[in-house]
C-alpha cells in the first residue's frame, strides 16, 4: 500500500500534523492499515472536508479511504443505493440522478465521503423534514479494531455509537443507504429578505413546514436595528411540469450540471476578509436579493452547494486559515440565540459565510449533532486577534442554554463542557473502551476531548 509522511489539516487549515498517510485499495488491504497502524494508532479520511481535527492523528496513521469508491448497487425501483464508503456524494449524484434518486440529506459540499457523512452524520438545509444522513443508513458494514467486519444495523449501540462518532468506533467501509425520489435535477426556490433575527425566526417558524430545505444566509456584521438581517432561501426539487416547455431543461431533467470558476489562489495576502471588505461584502449580499421572489429555477449545485464551484475557497483566509463555529440552541432558547447574534455583531466578527437554519428531532447517535431547536454556522478567519477567548465565551453560552457546538467542525472545544453538550458521552467512552480497548482508532480530536 502506497505510505508517505505528511502534514495533514481539516478545511479550516488551522492546526496541521504530520501522520503516516496510507491508502488501502481493497477491504484487505484496510484491514492491515488498521492491524499495522502503530502505538499512535488510525483514523480514517475522506476528502477531508472537516473542518477541524477530526481525521488528524499526529505521530500515527490516517487512512485515505477514497480509493475504496465503488458503487456497488443501486436499486432504481426501490430507491436504494449500495456503495464503498469512499464514494463521495458528487458521484452518487452523477450516477443516481439519470435514474431519478437523489441523496437523501446533502450538506454544504457534495464533495463528502459516504463514510464522513456517516461518522460526522451530516445535516443539511432540510432536516426539520429528512433528519441527519444516518437516519437514512439501512445497514453498513464497519471494520472494528480487533480485525472484524461487522454488518450494522439502526437501533443498535454500535450504530448509535458510529452515527457521529467521527470515525472512533472502526472504519466504515460500505453502507446501504434510503433514496429520495425526484422528477428533474432543478430546485424551484423562494427567496426573502428578512430585516432582523426576530423577523428571520418568524418567518422560520411560521412556514418552514411548507419546504423540504430552508436556510438562512445572516449578516453578522450588521448592528442595531438591523442585526440579524438575513436572505431566506427555501425550495423543493423543481417537478416536470415546472420546467419550460421546449427548452433543454424540459429535454433533458434529469441531466446533472454544475459550473466551475477558476480555483482560489494557493498564496492569499493575510487581512484580505477584513471587517470592512467583508462588511462590504454583506451589505451587497443583502441589497441585490429580491425583497420577495418565488419559483426561481436554479440547478442543484447553485441550490446546495455554491462554494463547491470554486476550487480550494478555503485558501481565501490566507495562510492562518478559519474557525468554522457552529452551535444549536433548542426550542425555547430563542433570547440564548439573540444573545449570541448581538455579541458576534458588536464584536464586529468579520463573518461572510454566517447560516441560521432550523433543526427537527434529534437523530438517535450519541454524538450526533443536531437536537429540536436552531443551528448557526458561522466562518471566522482565525487570525482575528482575541477570538478564542471570545469562543470559549460563546461556548459556555451554548453550554449554559442546553445546546452544543458541532464535532465535525469545531478545533478548539474546552473537553470539560463535552458532557454538558452531549448527554450520552459516557455511554459512547463505555463502548469505545469495549470494542477498542488498545485505543487503535484515535485522533487529534479524541485526545483533545478524551472521547
């Protein structure tokens, strides 16, 4: 198996380690990554769009599992799709639009790994309707420390434990994953303009339920009576009759397109995303959205994932990378979420990528993030003098309300406010210790936070 030593970091590009990078091609060849990763034990990788230090192991093995990336399966007339866990959302998109099927839950990027959206178990902008990626997962097969492949099933502690547990319970190697049905590859979209946060939460929780996906985009530099203003974006998959008559679209609906710019620069002046460009920036985000426009078309790439157009975006934030910060407060917590919103305003957090977006139940994994309530992501270039004490501030806040910051994201957690965010920690740590007891699966974040 091909092995290099070499610095490995998350999307924030913010805490680089070097590990032994090794890349298995076959289930056998991942069984012997894991038996022969060494005292510093193994964790696997997808496309590495974690932000933080979830698939970082420093001094060990980080197991690139891109190479095991076939589709295996797929089951046109029941809706059902079985793949490698390497296999990331962008090809199942390819092959499983033509046929009708689209992926049940997609997050900001389709360039995730199978696996990665089951360890994180990712959400996206629909899950008040859908729920997280796992709760779509009917069965996977999960190669465990002491050299077994194990077939895992819902309603069991072991997928409980592996949905969400960034990658500490083995490594994922196939899963059989729940299908949605769709008519073209269009969105037909609603867009808003909402004048502050209490504006934005009403209007969320008024009508969110008449939308499969609901998202919010907040300027976060935006003070006074207009903090928290935002562009509400809400849409379903475009049916056939919406599309034109006699157009390409109408020809063709299922034909999947995406654009693609020219990549970021590798080398990006540090101060570029500054408070006044990005403030700039905002304010003309927010004037140029309509007031009010319904049943726009847009493809599913512009819908779910815009930045995905533009290679290595990450790069923006200059050399010292970015924070990705994301934290849910529940239902009830709305004056926690306000509090929060007023002091990134006043802190004059320069933040362009900021989204609200409103969660539905909890997902049944230990560790998975989302809980009945509302979820803010929010991009801060790490450089930004003071930020992590102004973090941790917000993290007791969080802490405080009920509510948790996100593991697949998050670099800088304090490890004692991990059992207050997540009840079942404990209940997690007994099963690792369990099936691992030699702690063969780690990584920077599990030491950090003594998962």
């Amino acid at each position: 198996m091909p092995a290099d030593t070499v610095s490995v970091t998350g999307w924030g590009r913010t805490a680089p380690t070097t590990a032994r990078l090794i890349r298995p091609r076959t289930y056998e060849e991942a069984a012997l990554a894991v038996r022969d990763c060494g005292a510093r034990g193994g964790i696997a990788r997808g496309l590495g769009r974690a932000y933080g230090d979830a698939a970082q192991n420093a001094g060990g093995a980080v197991l690139d599992m891109t190479g095991l990336d076939r589709v295996h399966a797929i089951d046109a007339d029941g809706g059902t799709v079985l793949c490698d866990a390497g296999v990331s959302l962008h090809r199942l998109m390819e092959v499983l639009l033509p046929l009708g099927w689209f992926v049940p839950v997609t997050p900001g990027t389709r360039y995730v790994t199978v696996g990665g959206a089951i360890g994180a178990d990712i959400h996206g902008k629909n899950h008040h309707v859908s729920g997280s990626f796992s709760r779509h997962v009917l069965s996977l097969e999960l190669l465990t420390a002491d050299g077994q492949v194990r077939t895992v099933v819902p309603g069991t502690p072991l997928f409980d434990a592996t949905a969400g547990g960034m990658g500490l319970t083995g490594v994922i190697l196939t899963a059989t994953i729940r299908l949605l049905p769709v008519e073209t590859s269009l969105m037909r979209v609603d867009t808003e303009r909402a004048g502050d946060l209490d504006d934005l939460m009403a209007r969320l929780a008024a009508t969110d339920h008449h939308y499969r996906y609901s998202v919010a985009w907040i300027d976060l530099l935006a003070r006074g009576t207009a903090t928290g203003r935002a562009v509400l974006t809400r849409g379903d998959h475009a049916p056939l009759a919406a599309l034109p008559r006699r157009s390409r679209a109408r020809r063709e609906p299922l034909s999947f397109r995406t654009a693609r710019l020219p990549a970021a620069p590798a080398f990006v002046p540090e101060g570029l995303l500054s408070r006044t460009t990005v403030g700039l920036f905002n304010e003309l985000w927010y004037r140029k959205a309509p007031r009010a426009r319904t049943g726009q078309l847009q493809r599913i790439s512009t819908f779910f994932h815009p930045l995905d157009g533009v290679p290595h975006w990450n790069r923006v934030y200059g050399r010292s990378g970015f924070v990705q910060y994301q934290f849910v407060v529940g239902h009830g917590q709305e004056d926690a979420l306000r509090r929060i919103v007023r002091r990134i305003s006043e802190r004059r957090c320069p933040s362009f990528l900021a989204v609200l977006k409103r969660f539905g139940e909890a997902d049944p994994g230990w560790l998975s993030f989302p809980v009945p309530g509302w979820t803010l992501a929010l991009d801060i270039p790490a450089a930004l003098p003071g930020l992590g004490g102004f973090l941790d501030e917000l993290d007791e806040e969080v802490a405080g309300a009920g509510g948790r910051v996100y593991l697949a994201k998050d670099s800088r957690l304090r490890p004692e406010l991990l059992a207050a965010m997540y009840p079942r920690l404990d209940d997690f740590r007994a099963l690792r210790a369990e099936l691992d007891p030699r702690g063969v699966f780690t990584s920077d974040l599990s030491r950090r936070l003594h998962l």
